[in-house]
C-alpha cells in the first residue's frame, strides 16, 4: 500500500495514538504489550512541548524481515508515550513466529493492553509506522477485561471506537489553520482497556513480519477549547455480492438531538477493500442533498483513500469520475439534529482475488481484503457530545 500524504488537518487522525501494545524501539529487546516507559503520570502538563524530530527518530533494529526503517524510538516519557504491535523480543525465535505472516496468507488480530495514563490526557500530533503488508490498524476501547499480551481472536465487546491507520507512514500535527480549529484535540480517559488491531496481508512470496508503532504527543491542557471525537459509519453487514454481480451498499447517519449549536464534521475518510469502484458520500442540511466527497476504486486493487478537511480555509479537489480524480466538497460543514451525512459503495463481486486468484464464495462484510468488502465511513466531528457518532446499516 502506498502512503498517502495527509491533508491539512492531519489531526483527523488523533484518535489513533492508542493503537498498539507498548514498546520502547532501539536495539533487539522490546518490552511486552502496553505502554512503553513513556508513563502518562505527567501527561498534559507544563512540560508537554512536543517535538516531531524527537517523536520520529528511527530505531537500530535489523531483522530478515522488509521494514526495519518503519520503526520509530518512543518519545520522552514527560511529552508523550509509544503503543507497538509486534515482537517484544527479536532474538527469541519463538516471540517472533507469533507474528510472522506466510505468502498467501491473511490476518486480522488483536493485541490488548490497559492505557497507561492514571489521569486523562488531551493531544493533537500523532505518528505511526506500519510494516509492508499492513492493511489497516484500527483501535477500540472495550467493555470487558482482557488478559494483556497477544495477538489473539478480535471477537470482544467493543465500547469506543478510538480510530485506525490506513497507510505505512502517518505523520500528524496540529490541525489546519482555520480559525474554527483553534485548541481542537481529543481527549482519552484515564485507565482504560483497549485492543489493538492489525489487518495484514502477505502477497509476495516470502514470510513477513507483522508489525506497527504508535506515538503521541502530549498537548497541554491549557491550549484545549474544543475536544472532538471520531465519528463511526458502517453499512452493508448483510451484503451476500454473488459471483459476477454488482450491487450498491448505502448507509445514513443523523446528527444526535443533543448536538452542539455549532455542531460540524470535522473531517471524513472512506474505508473500502478491492472490489468497491466508488465511494461517495453526501450531506443533507435543511432537507438540501449534496455531495460531500468521492472516490474510484480498481476491481482487485484494495482502496487506500483519502483524508478530506471541512473548514474555512482548506480547498479540496473537486471529485471526476470520467478521470477518476477523488475529491470532496470545500468549506465547513455545519450540521443541526436531523441532518444526515449519508454514503454509498458500488461493488463488484468479479470473482478474483489476490493476484488474480480466483474467488468462488460471495462477497460479505467482512476484514478480508480480496475475499471480502466494507463501505464505511470514518472521521471527526466538534464539538464532541461525550460520545463516538455511530451508524450501522445493513
């Protein structure tokens, strides 16, 4: 997958920062699942100044695996902490085999540990690192305790979904310099049970090692005015795409009753896999429908979208289907309780796989990239109401 240079408000992406089990980079050793040394005792403090060339200096780790460069060392303990998915220890053959991905093969699994702050902590930069072969990773709070360690079966009662990375390299900082940005950050509670997952996917012909790495960077909570949330689309959970048919997946979210006066979608991405051929989305404020933003996929190709800001000051490209440029609607995005941002996928079951295999079962909503597909929408939205702004569809 290639990376994809992030918009201007970048910080679409903050809720991320909790996304894997802990680990400090540099050298061969790695502690296991959970935070890092990088406790969050004085997170949000005086002494949170953050520094991206500090939060992103490579690791001196060499393995046989494509990727080594990905890793990044965990910051200093008093701006930020690092959440890693991967071997705690390089040198021992076994530690390392449990994530180890064969060619042909595909996985989506968990790594689970408490977050490590004793007090809640507020920020808005952000970076992570994926190894080849990752396709998304994505992190979630969850209602019910679970050992720490992994990876393991993903299949937990989800409370709060905390967001994902869909490319190799993510660098986030700040938000874009619209005034209706200003102090806008995500908060995360204090002590919570989270899991971490990856989907990795092995199309070459030798094994891979599976693996990520998470920093974030504290904000002071003297520069908070606004805290935002991620908002969290799904349709089509019941999608059955037989072989050779082509059918149109749709989903609607309502803004809540209780929203804010100045209630606005902060910013949008589209997840789909390698049988969608286009995403749009659509907002409808005062009964007026218009589109939000579009993208074109590749039959077999599985997507890697793009972040869209909404606000006063970022131009986005506006959206052609005869060229297959992708682009979205340029402005703020304002919504009242009632409105709806609604979307839809166009998805073709053409019966192939990974390169070119072919695929005889029908396409259900599922993690798998080629054997299944998703039409989901992600993002955030200010200011928050406490809660993620979920809709599942059918």
């Amino acid at each position: 997958m290639s990376s994809r240079r992030l918009n201007s408000f970048s910080a679409l992406l903050i809720p991320l920062a909790l996304a894997a089990g802990g680990v400090a980079c540099g050298g061969t050793h790695h502690s296991g699942p959970g935070v890092s040394s990088s406790e969050a005792k004085d997170a949000g403090g005086a002494n949170a100044a953050t520094s991206t060339d500090q939060a992103t200096l490579p690791c001196n780790i060499h393995t046989q695996y494509p990727g080594d460069s990905q890793c990044i060392t965990a910051p200093d303990p008093a701006k930020g902490m690092q959440f890693h998915y991967g071997p705690s220890n390089y040198d021992d053959p076994n530690e390392v085999a449990k994530f180890i991905l064969m060619p042909g093969q595909e996985t989506t699994d968990c790594v689970f540990f408490m977050s490590p702050n004793a007090t809640e902590v507020y920020f808005t930069e952000y970076h992570s690192r994926l190894r080849p072969g990752s396709h998304h990773m994505l992190l979630y709070i969850q209602k019910n305790t679970v050992p720490e360690g992994g990876p393991g079966s993903c299949n937990q009662l989800l409370s709060r979904n905390l967001f994902g990375a869909t490319s190799p390299t993510m660098d986030v900082k700040n938000i874009s310099g619209a005034p209706e940005n200003e102090g806008l950050a995500v908060r995360i509670p204090a002590s919570q049970q989270v899991a971490m997952q990856m989907h990795v996917i092995n199309t070459t012909s030798a094994p891979i090692l599976k693996e990520g790495w998470a920093n974030i960077m504290y904000t002071d909570i003297s520069q908070v005015k606004v805290l935002g949330d991620p908002i969290f689309f799904i349709a089509g959970t019941s999608m059955n795409i037989q072989v050779g048919q082509t059918v149109t997946n749709q989903g609607t979210a309502t803004v809540p009753s209780d929203a804010a006066p100045d209630f606005r979608l902060v910013g949008a991405i589209p997840h789909y896999h390698g049988h969608t051929t286009r995403f749009t989305a659509y907002k409808t404020i005062n009964g007026v429908k218009e589109k939000l933003l579009e993208e074109y996929g590749v039959l077999g190709v599985p997507g890697d979208p793009i972040l869209y800001a909404f606000d006063s000051t970022t131009m986005n490209p506006t959206p052609n289907p005869d060229t297959m440029t992708p682009g979205a609607f340029s402005g703020d995005v304002y919504l009242k309780p009632g409105d709806t941002i609604s979307w839809e996928c166009v998805q073709t079951n053409d019966g192939k796989g990974a390169n070119g295999v072919p695929i005889t079962n029908a396409l259900k909503f599922t993690e798998q990239a080629y054997q299944g597909e998703m039409c989901n929408l992600f993002g955030i939205y200010a200011p928050t109401d406490g809660n993620v702004w979920n809709a599942f569809n059918p």
